[in-house]
C-alpha cells in the first residue's frame, strides 16, 4: 500500500496516469504521433484534476475515507481502497495546560511515540522591547476558545489570530546539544514524510492551526529528504495550503543542508545559535565542531530568503556561560547585516541538566541591550511549572507566563489537576 500523505500531487498524479489511459478501439499514436500527444495531454490533465480534488477531499476537508469523496468515480474509488492508504496518527495523550497549550503524544506504528504541541498566538506575540506585557483582554482576545473543527473562513478572518503547532521530525535527535533534553536520549530513527505531514493534518483536523515550526523533537535538516517533501506538501495550495512564511525549520547549524533546503523549497529559517564564539559553542553543540559559527552564519547570508523576510536566531540563555553583556555585545555584531530577529529562550530546567535557567532581570538586561541596538528580540518567560503543557523546550521557547483560569477551556478541554505522572511525563518528554 501507498501511504497518501507521503506523495506530492505530482506524484499522485503520476499514479494515477494510467487510470486516466483513454480506452479506443483505434490506437491514434500507432499512426498520428500529434494525435498520440494530444491524447497524452489530456490525460495527464485529466490525472492532475483527479489528484487535485483528492488533495482537496482529506487536506481541506478532512476526508479519510474514500467512499465519501463523492465526485470522484467509483472504479478509481476503489482502485485506491486497494492501492493507497491514508495515514492516521493514533493520540496516545492529549493534553491541555492552564495556558491554552495543548500537548498531543501520537504513537507510531512500531510503538514509538511522538510529540506536537500546539500554541495559541497569544504566547507567541509580544515581549518585544518596547511593547508592554499583553493585558487579560489582549489575551482573551486572542485566545478564544474554539471547539473541534473550524472552517478556512474562520482561519482567513483571523478569527483565532496565530495558532502555531510545533512538530517533530525525528524520534530523538542525534545532535547531542548539552542543554537538551532529546540530544542527551541520542536519535532512534528518522519520521518519514507522511508522519511528518499528518502531524500537521491530525492538529489541523481539531484546531484551526496557521503557522508550523520544526521545533519539536529532531533536528530537522538531518533527515532533509523527508522534511523537504512534507514541506512541499504542506505548501501545496490545493492541500493545506500554508504559505512560505508560515513555515519556520529550525535547525542547529547542518550548513550544506541549509543551502540543500534552500534549493528544494521556499520556507522560513531559524538557527539555534546558542552561543557567540566557537568555544562556547563547541562545548555545548557537538555540531559546531564541523561548521563553525563563521560557516553558519555564511550559510545564512546565502539563504534565498527573498524580500522582507527575516532568519530567526534562537539563544537559549544559560545561567553564567553565555548571558553576559560581552555576549549580547558579541550577538549585536554577529548578526550584523543579517536579516534577523532574536528569539531568547530562557533555559528550561530538567532532571540531571548541567545547566541553570538565568533570573528574569538577567534576561531583560540582555534583550534590552539588543533593542537599544535596533535588532528585534523576542524573550519567552516561563514561570515554573504550575501548568501541564508538558514539554520542556516548547514550554521554555513560548512562555507560560499568563495562563489564566479562563484560559484553561481553549480548544474546550479541561484542564487536568498535575499529578506526579504528569510531571514524570514532562521530564521524559521533550527537552
Ligand atoms: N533541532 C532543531 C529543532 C528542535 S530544538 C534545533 O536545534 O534548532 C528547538 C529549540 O529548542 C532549539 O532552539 C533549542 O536550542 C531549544 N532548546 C532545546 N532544549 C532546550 C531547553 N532545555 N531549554 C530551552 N531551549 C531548549
Ligand atoms: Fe537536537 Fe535541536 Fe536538541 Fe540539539 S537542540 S539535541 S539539534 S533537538
């Protein structure tokens, strides 16, 4: 069996060619080779249709099983019960926090599991220098409570403003970065392409998600040919349809995999770059002893960004190794002449990290340093753990700093009370 979700609409129209083979008694190619190509035409036209309104049928209407695509025939119906499957990812855990992060565990088929985590805009937004703390109404503004499905209107009018939904794209990571809680458990096996895209399918199936970012377990760009094709298909206009700018691959620094991806498609790029010198950053990310910050940062000045678009740098903030003021200095003159923003992740704590979180005021001396220089730094503050969205790094990169009670009915689940196995899970989940 064929698995959907792991063909572009290319290739399923490839697939679907020879079912498009106009049947005639009289074979015009044998005699007429213009008829012949006329023929050939139209039947890849008549192929290119039918897998577009397949795309249609499970990414935009959520369409799972065949007998319900009404307008497609009923032979070709069942040519494809026979032949292609689509893929579904069974919720092991389902998790809402105070916050309105909502946290889902997916087993695979071999019983491995995996994570994506979805985040209401109202956590993204802000904090950058100069603009004040969201107030209560901001927040209940942008964190509306939604039940089940919405409709593409609804996402078009902005109805629900940014709903991010983070994804993994390997079980573990073999990176091995210091600090993080996936690199010290070591890489178990690449996500192929279609558990890569029905992650974003299954988030999109209950939340009217707008934005992607390969933020979850994995490093991304070590398993480029699955990642790049999911990121095809996610941007397939007559599929999910998410735009290029609405799709963030976050990657720790594999520099000809950069400029791979850079050729294969058109998405928005965020380097974990942790640190300002090469020692430094040696000693915490394995990585950086085969391309250098020097290596890295070429590679994003080569990046086909296009126009008004920007690099974010990610900085997880470790206490005394690279908060100080020498760094932010470092940072400033880096970046310089980089089309980039900032994304300061204040350390998130877990069992057995080496690593301690800096104080508040710490963090807001350092992105203040960097917005008195004009460079755009967004800081994400998390205070403690008094919520469930149990995942380190995604808790610690969006903050839950303002989960209110009121917030606890977004996406109308409740809020569960945390237990110690919540906690267990959080410590083994994610770093
Ligand atoms: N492998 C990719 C994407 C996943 S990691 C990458 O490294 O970019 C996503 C982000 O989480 C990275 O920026 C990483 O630096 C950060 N991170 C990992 N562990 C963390 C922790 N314990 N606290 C804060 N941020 C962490
Ligand atoms: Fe892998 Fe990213 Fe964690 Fe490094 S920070 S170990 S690259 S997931």
């Amino acid at each position: 069996m064929i698995v959907f979700q792991s063909l572009t609409k290319a290739e399923l129209a490839e697939l679907l060619l020879p079912l498009s083979r106009i049947r005639s008694s009289r074979h015009p190619e044998a005699d007429d080779p213009e008829a012949a190509a006329k023929l050939e035409k139209k039947e890849r036209k008549q192929a290119a249709y039918r897998a577009q309104q397949i795309f249609h049928w499970v990414y935009q209407r959520f369409v799972t099983d065949w007998d319900q695509m009404t307008d497609l025939s009923k032979d070709l119906r069942n040519w494809l019960k026979e032949n292609v499957t689509i893929f579904r990812l069974t919720e092991k855990v389902s998790q809402q926090a105070l916050d309105g992060t909502h946290k889902f565990l997916w087993t695979l088929h071999d019983q491995k599991t995996i994570e994506s985590v979805i985040i209401p805009a109202a956590l993204q937004e802000k904090d950058e220098v100069g603009s004040d703390a969201p107030t209560e109404s901001e927040l209940m503004g942008q964190g509306k409570r939604f039940s089940g499905r919405e409709t593409k209107t609804a996402i078009d009018s902005q109805k629900w403003g940014r709903l991010t939904v983070c994804i993994s794209s390997q079980v573990g990571c073999a990176m091995a970065c210091k600090f993080c809680l996936t690199g010290v458990q070591g890489l178990d096996r690449h996500l192929q392409t279609h558990e890569i895209v029905t992650q974003v399918l299954e988030t999109r199936m209950r939340a009217p998600i707008t934005n992607i970012v390969f933020m979850g377990m994995g490093e991304p760009l070590h398993n480029l040919d699955n990642v790049a094709k999911a990121c095809q298909i996610i941007l397939d206009q007559d599929g999910m349809g998410f735009s290029k700018r609405k799709v963030t691959v976050s990657t720790s620094g594999l520099v000809p995999a950069i400029d791979e991806l850079g050729k294969r498609v058109d998405v928005s790029l965020a380097i974990s770059l942790n640190s300002t010198t090469d020692e430094q950053r040696s000693a915490i990310m394995p990585v950086n002893k085969k391309w250098n910050i020097k290596a890295l940062l070429d590679a994003c000045r080569r990046y086909p960004l296009g126009p008004h678009r920007r690099i974010t740098f990610e900085y997880v903030m470790l206490k005394d190794f690279n908060d100080s003021m020498e760094d932010a200095a470092r940072l400033v003159a880096l970046t310089k002449g980089i089309p980039s923003k900032i994304n300061l992740i204040p350390f998130n704590e877990h069992s057995g990290a080496e690593f301690k979180r800096p104080s508040d005021e710490v963090v807001k001396k350092f992105q203040r340093y960097l917005g008195d220089r004009n460079i755009t730094a967004t800081v994400r503050i998390s205070r403690g753990r008094d919520i469930l969205a149990a995942c380190g790094q995604l808790r610690s990169i969006f903050g839950t700093a303002r989960g209110t009670e009121k917030h606890k009915d977004w996406a109308g689940l409740k809020v569960q009370a945390v237990t110690e196995s919540a906690q267990a899970t959080e410590d083994q989940s994610l770093g």
